[in-house]
C-alpha cells in the first residue's frame, strides 16, 4: 500500500490490512508507505496539501507506532523503516511479516 491508506477511515484500513495478512503466504510481507504524524511542521504541511488536493477526503493519519501496533494486532513482526527518498514530506515503509509454517 503506498501513500492512500490515510485516504480511507480507520475500519476501511483495518479490513484492507486484515484481508492482505490473510492472504499472506507464510514468509509472505506487507509494505505500507505512508506518513508518519511525528513530524509536527512536515505533517502538517502534508496536511495542507492534502486538504487542498482532496478537500472531501477525511484524512485519517497515524503515528509510526499505531502502524506497528495495527500490523503486529495481525499477528505479524513489524518494523519501520525510513525511505531513502529526500522530500520535505517525509514518508516511512512499515513492514508486516508473516512467519513461516
């Protein structure tokens, strides 16, 4: 997923994360980049755009924690990463793995 989760509420991310997980081979992954909310002056920035881009959009931001937390709720490991792209709005890859049978 990259970059429309926050474009959908809450329980439409949940059920999106939950379907993928099932579907998830043993060893199989999840990457999901998004925005992450720790950033005051950046996330707010991109908070701007946003509204200026999709003003009828309900924007639903998490912080880099609430991510791991919805991905290791699925029973995967998770960890965060930060891109390695040089943008004023940053964006971080949170991974989801599912462990082998």
């Amino acid at each position: 997923f990259s970059d429309f989760l926050h474009h959908v509420s809450n329980s439409m991310q949940d059920q999106l994360l939950e379907r993928t997980a099932a579907a998830l081979a043993p060893g199989g992954m999840i990457l999901i980049k998004e925005v992450p909310q720790e950033h005051l002056l950046r996330a707010t920035w991109r908070r701007l755009l946003e509204f200026l881009f999709y003003p009828t959009d309900k924007i639903t931001y998490h912080s880099s924690q609430a991510w791991l937390t919805k991905l290791r709720h699925l029973g995967l490991k998770a960890e965060v990463r930060r891109t390695r792209l040089r943008t004023f709005i940053p964006s971080r890859l949170y991974l989801g793995f599912k462990a082998l049978a």
